[in-house]
C-alpha cells in the first residue's frame, strides 16, 4: 500500500518514512516546497519510485491535501508547527487546527482508497499542570492549555500555546471523525508521544538547524546549566520507536479508533548527563543528582505494549550513545 506522509522533512516525519519504506510502504511525502524536498530525495534515493513527493504550500487552506490523498491507503498527518516562539496564539493553532481538520476533509472527499488516518497528536493535548505528580493515560485531555490562552492571549507562555494547538487539533479531530461518521470509510487513530530525542535524519547542517526538541537536547549535553535547571525534566521517547510506533499502527487491525501514549519513561536533564558517554565536549552537572527527582508528567503506555506491541523501548543509555555519535560523525 502508500501512504500519505504530511510534513515528510520534519524530524519524527522522516524517520516514520524510512520506516514505512522500509517495511515495504510505498509514501508520498507531503513538503512546502520543492526545495524542502531536495534532501528527502537524496535520503530516499535507494528506495527508487516507491517514495515521491507532493508539494502543498500551505496546510491551513481550504482543500490543500484535496490532491495528495487521492490513491493512498493510508495517512500519517504529522506536519504541525513546533516551536516555542509564537507571538499570537493562533500563529500555532490556526495550523494546527486546520491543517488536521482539512487533512481530514480532503480524505473525506477524495480518499476513496483511504482505510486509516493517523495523526501524531502529543502528549501536549493529555497532559495537564498539576500539583501532584501524576500518571497521564489515554482517558486523559489537556482542557487547562486551551483555556489559559483565551485568558492570557499572546502574553500566555511559549509553551503554553503550543500545548493548545495540539489539544485543539486533535479535539477537532475526534469531533469531526464524530460528525461524519456515516460518510467516511476510515477509522482514525492517534499517536500521542512526550518529548522526542534522538539522532537526526533530516536536513540538520548545524546544531542551530536542529528541530526545536532536537536543539534543546542539543544544548542541555554540551552547555552549562544551573543545578536547579537540571533538576528539571519531562517524559521522552527515542525518535525511532516512535517511528516504530507508526508503522505498527498501519499493521494493527485493532488499533482503530485509538489514542495511544508512546512514552519510555520520565527524565531530568541530570539523567542524561550521567547516561551520556564519557566526552570532553559534554557537561557533567552533579552525577547521581537526578535519581531522586520527582516526576509530575508520567505516561502510562500499557495501552500501546497491549494492543501495538509497544512492548520495548530504547534506553537513556542507548540513545544518549546514537545522538552524541552522530554529533561526532557531524564533527559538531
Ligand atoms: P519538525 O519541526 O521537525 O517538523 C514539523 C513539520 O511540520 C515540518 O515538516 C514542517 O514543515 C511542518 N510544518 C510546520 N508548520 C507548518 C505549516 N504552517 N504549514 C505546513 N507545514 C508545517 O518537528 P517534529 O518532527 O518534532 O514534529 C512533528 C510532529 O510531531 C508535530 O505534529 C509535533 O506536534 C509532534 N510532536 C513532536 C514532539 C517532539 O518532541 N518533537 C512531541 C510530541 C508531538 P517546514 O519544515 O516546512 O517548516
């Protein structure tokens, strides 16, 4: 079968299109520009005629996906905009929104072969701030985002916004599945990760080209930082097994009409320092610092070991390893 790729030159986009390539997929993938397309093709090359690419300059507009469904069995929506610099809310959730809901409406229209549609959603439209430490599932929605940015505007946190774009693109999601029910052939299905690390395979250059969650990384291994700071962290996934989580999704029958947390386990930036190999360009914190930190956002992925098979992830170790080699095959 093919599948749709939308955002195909995007960090985890890349790295699920090798992996449905190379689990015998053939993928269009979706880019902004011809230019954006350019490495993809290289990075594909050996793949022949099973990947090619559709060029949709705008995601937000009305029918812009109305070409790229048309003959594909499946669709991995995963272009949305990451970055903690936005000045209105709707800068974020404008894309965000539209771009899932019209992906949608033009599988609706014009994907007569169409059998499932996935988006990568967040852990951002789960997760929500609170006092005690807490272990998040499928059940759970991020209404607290949504709602701090009517209140607050542009002067509500970075951070803040993007957790309501992704909230409000994957409720409108469901809501419109919901409503059209009777009209469209496929089922809808949710993938919903924390913070995402690991090497990279798209176009990075440079450290200062890195993807927003990539750069962070980045910076938190080899710059210094204040105890209080590394003593600060989150949940994470290795970029591959949510590449693995893709493909499995496509596989699995069952999986329809879910929402699936693809977490391996919690962090602070501490415990990466320590999981790190040894290297003069790494920082060293407190080693031993972060074991007894206490976690707010946790995810409970049994859900996905059940039911996908997510059953294994990489280890902090592992993909410590694989990122900082590939900062040293960069000469970075
Ligand atoms: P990247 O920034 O590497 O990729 C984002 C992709 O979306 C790019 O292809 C980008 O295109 C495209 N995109 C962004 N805004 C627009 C827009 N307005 N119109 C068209 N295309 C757009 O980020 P990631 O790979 O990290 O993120 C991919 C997906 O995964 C997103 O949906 C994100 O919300 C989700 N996610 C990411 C997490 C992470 O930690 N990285 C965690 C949880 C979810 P271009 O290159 O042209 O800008």
């Amino acid at each position: 079968g093919k599948v749709l790729v939308s955002g195909a030159n995007g960090f985890i986009a890349s790295w699920v299109v090798r992996g449905l390539l190379e689990e015998g997929f053939a993928v269009r993938g979706a880019v902004r520009s011809i230019e954006k397309g350019v490495h993809l093709r290289k990075l594909f090359a050996s793949y022949g005629d099973k990947f090619e690419l559709i060029v949709v300059p705008d995601i937000a507009e009305e029918g812009a996906f109305d070409e790229a469904v048309r003959g594909v069995d499946a669709i991995e929506h995963i272009a949305s905009p990451v970055h903690l610099h936005a000045g209105e809310p709707d800068d974020l959730i404008i894309p965000a929104v539209q771009g899932t809901v019209g992906m949608l409406k033009s599988a609706m229209k014009y994907g007569k072969s169409v059998k499932r549609v996935v988006m990568t959603s967040s852990c951002a439209a789960v997760l929500q701030v609170e006092p005690e430490p807490k272990i998040f599932t499928e059940l759970d929605w991020n209404t607290q985002s949504p709602r701090e940015v009517v209140e607050m505007g542009r002067d509500a946190p970075a951070i803040t916004k993007y957790r309501a774009s992704k909230a409000l693109a994957e409720r409108a999601a469901w809501d419109f599945v919901e409503q059209h029910k009777a009209e469209i052939d496929w089922d809808f299905v949710t993938i919903n990760p924390p913070y995402v690390f690991g090497p990279t395979i798209h176009d990075t250059p440079t450290p200062e080209s890195l993807n927003d969650t990539t750069k962070i990384f980045h910076t938190m291994l080899t710059q210094p930082a204040s105890p209080d700071k590394l003593q600060t962290g989150n949940s994470w996934v290795d970029v591959r097994d949510l590449a693995r989580a893709h493909v499995l999704v496509l596989l699995t029958v069952q999986a329809g009409g879910g929402r699936f947390l693809i977490s391996a386990g919690e962090y602070v930036w501490q415990d990466w320092l320590d999981a790190a190999p040894d290297s003069p360009k790494l920082q060293k914190g407190v080693p031993g610092a972060g074991k007894d930190a206490v976690h707010f956002l946790c995810y409970d992925a049994s859900k996905a070991a059940r039911v996908l098979g997510m059953t294994a992830y990489r280890s902090m170790v592992e993909t410590a390893r694989d990122v900082t080699a590939d900062w040293e095959a960069r000469g970075w």
